[in-house]
C-alpha cells in the first residue's frame, strides 16, 4: 500500500529556506508514470498548488512561488524535497505531498504538515 | 483568486441530491482532465473524480463528474452526513504551465 509521509521543521522565521521531505513508501519515486507533487493550504483558504516533479528531473512550479521553489527527487532514498526560500508568514500552511497521474491527477496524499514562520 | 471558480457553500438535506460547479476557461478546463477531490480539515484530501468522469476503486457511485466546455461538475446522490466536507476541483493550465485548483466548496448536510 502506497504511503507518503511529510516531515520537516515545524517552525521557521521570515526569509530563511523551509526545507521539508516527503518520504514515499510500498512504491517508487522512481517510477516513469508518475509525478510527484507538493501542494499546500493557508489557514481558511484553499488548496494551492506549489509544483511537481517526475523522477528524470522534469518539473512545473506554480508561477507565483518560481522564483522562491525548488522541487526534486531522490530515488536512492525514495524521497521528494521541497525548498522554499525567503519565506514570510504567508507561507504559513498545511504542507501536502502527492503523488500524480499525470499532472492533474493527485491520487494519493500525505497526511500533511503544519509550517508556521513566525519571528 | 483562484483560476478555477467554485461556489464558496452549497447544502442540501440528507438523502437529497447536490451539484458543485467548477468554472475555468480554454486554458483549463476545456481541454484538461478535472480531478475533483473531498478534504476533511486535519485529514489528506481524497481523490474522488478523475479524468473529468472517472471514479477510483473505493469511491462509491453516489459520486459523479461531468464537463462541459468551460466547466466541470460533481454530482452527489444520496447525501449522507458524513459527506460534509470541502470539495475542490483541480486541473493543468496549459497556459501557466501550473497545476490550478479551485477555491473550495463546503458542503453542509442540513
């Protein structure tokens, strides 16, 4: 059974890098047909997409958050990280990893993870 | 703002029958698949609609999705309390090059 499970430092101050990981288990990362996605949820707002990443180094980033995102793979761990730099209390959310079929399809999730940035 | 426009409630009595609207443009909707999904706050959303119309295993037949043009639609038959949640519909902007959700439906069973 596929599980994905988000981890990472719950608390992080304005402008520094928030680093979280998605550790993926009972399937591979590194399978051709997926992608493998971050998204996350504001408090009282809605689903956000942040990006997407396939495991031959392909990715798609919300334009909003480009110049601020990176996403990749590592397959030797099973894992997917996300970085988000110069962070401000806005990007205080639920963080969500997914896997996807295709770009559209987010098909199983993460139980997700609280960042609050705050000084 | 969200690129996809979806009613912020929508409700209806046990046993009845809703719809939630999801409205885009060329760029989305109309010529991506629409995944809808189901979020209960503190839990991970669950897919629940794919490739516009297209249920995965475990998703009972109460649940329906359907396009047209511009706009995509969730169907739920047989309302039942333990359907009150959060509903969004999601697809690819070819345009942005983004995956886009839109902004949440929250259901109430009365």
């Amino acid at each position: 059974q596929l599980q994905l499970q988000e981890s990472g430092p719950g608390l992080g101050k304005p402008s520094e890098t928030l680093s979280l990981t998605c550790t993926v288990s009972g399937g591979s990362v590194g399978s051709s047909s997926y992608y493998w996605g971050w998204i996350r949820q504001s408090p009282g707002k809605g689903l956000e997409w942040i990006g997407s990443v396939h495991y031959s180094g392909s990715t798609f980033y919300n334009p909003s958050l480009k110049s601020r995102v990176a996403i990749s793979v590592d397959t030797s761990k099973n894992q997917i990280s996300l970085r988000l730099s110069s962070v401000t209390a806005a990007d205080t959310a639920v963080y969500f990893c997914a896997r996807q079929q295709g770009l559209t399809n987010c098909d199983h999730w993460g139980q997700g993870t609280q960042v609050t940035v705050s000084s | 703002q969200s690129v996809l426009t979806q009613p912020p409630s929508v409700s209806a009595a046990p046993g009845q029958k809703v719809t939630i609207s999801c409205s885009g443009s060329s760029s989305n909707i109309e010529n991506n698949y629409v995944s809808w999904y189901q979020h209960l706050p503190g839990t991970a959303p669950k897919l629940l609609i794919y490739d516009d119309n297209s249920r995965p295993s475990g998703i009972p037949d109460r649940f329906s999705g359907s396009k047209s043009g511009t706009s995509a639609t969730l169907g739920i038959t047989g309302l039942q309390t333990g359907d009150e949640a959060d509903y969004y519909c999601g697809t690819w902007d070819s345009s942005l090059s983004a995956g886009v959700f839109g902004g949440g439906t929250k259901l109430t069973v009365l």
